[in-house]
C-alpha cells in the first residue's frame, strides 16, 4: 500500500500526498463537517477520515488517476458503494 500523507490545509481543505516506490502525487481536498459527520466514524479526527478515503480510493485505481483537487462527496459519483463502505471500516 501507497504512503499517504494527511495535512490540513485550512477551511476544511487538506492536502494529500501519496507515495509509492519512486513517484509522489498531490492531491486538495475538501470536506465538510456534515460529510464528516455522516460518512465518518464517531471521533475520528478527520485527516483520518481522508487517509480511509484514500486507501479506497487506492485499492480501485493507481494513485496518478486520482483527481489533484476534489470534494470528498465525488467519490460516490465514481464508486457508488463508497458510503456504504467508507461508513462500515
């Protein structure tokens, strides 16, 4: 599994930095606290919440076909099971 590095970036934005072997990518995020709320687990800090949307995002596809810039909710338009899943790991 890829590296995954979570910061806040401010404002509900976090910057995301996958590593694997030699190749890095950069990914801006956007969550908010109603998504956080209901897609996150109780308590869970929510660069943690990013790091599991990662890991669901990386075991579907490679790190370089991940989007630079997204908001947390366009998961679900690409993996219909997201929030099922991401609410049950």
């Amino acid at each position: 599994m890829p590296e995954i590095e979570v910061r806040p970036a401010g404002g509900g934005a976090f910057r995301v930095r996958v590593s694997e072997g030699s190749g890095e990518t950069t990914h801006d995020v956007t969550v908010s606290p109603e998504d956080l709320a209901q897609l996150g687990r109780p308590q869970e800090r929510p660069e943690e919440f990013v790091r599991r949307c990662f890991e669901f995002l990386l075991t579907r596809e490679p790190k370089e076909s991940i989007m630079a810039s997204f908001d947390i909710r366009l998961i679900a338009r690409y993996f219909p099971e997201f929030e099922q899943e991401i609410r049950g790991t």
